[in-house]
C-alpha cells in the first residue's frame, strides 16, 4: 500500500498507483480523494523498457541466442519498479 497524498494514509494499492498515470487517477479508500503519478514518470519508464528491450535485441542478434528476447518482460517490471512505483503521488485539484 501506499500514502495518499491527502489524508496521509496508506490506502493506494500498488496497482492503483501504476494506473494513476494521467490522466487515470487513483481513488484513496480512506478518504475518497483522487491522486495520480505524473506523465513524466510513465514516459521515464516506458524510455527505460524501450531502451533495455533494444540492447537485448542487439545481443540476441550480435549473439545469435534469441533467449535473450525473452528479457524484455522484466527489463518491463524494473522499468515499472523503478520508475513508478516509486514516483509521488499528487493530488487532483478540483
């Protein structure tokens, strides 16, 4: 779980707040407010995927060993932890 930015709480789930990219938005449970993760931590980790799944092509290719592909899934999963997991929430103006 994560802290709402409102009620400082620990009601976002993980999946809430992958989602909570703009303009999706991440309901707390606790006090009904709306956050999300701004794009430029969506973009951040889609860069970081895009580029790690095209070293890994590279090597399969250089390599000849097309197992390597099979790397792009959790090149996506640290991409994903690293770059939005861990972004601030922020609040929804209304």
């Amino acid at each position: 779980m994560h802290e709402c930015p409102h009620c400082k709480q620990e009601s976002i789930s993980t999946l809430q707040k992958i989602i909570a990219v703009t303009p999706l938005q991440a309901t707390c449970m606790v006090c009904r407010q709306k956050s999300y993760i701004h794009i430029i931590y969506g973009l951040i980790a889609l860069t970081v995927w895009i580029v790690m799944t095209w070293l890994l092509i590279g090597l399969a290719y250089l390599m000849q060993m097309s197992f390597l592909l099979l790397g792009s899934a959790p090149a996506m999963v640290i991409a994903v932890d690293r770059y939005l997991i861990n972004a601030p929430l922020r609040r929804v103006n209304s």
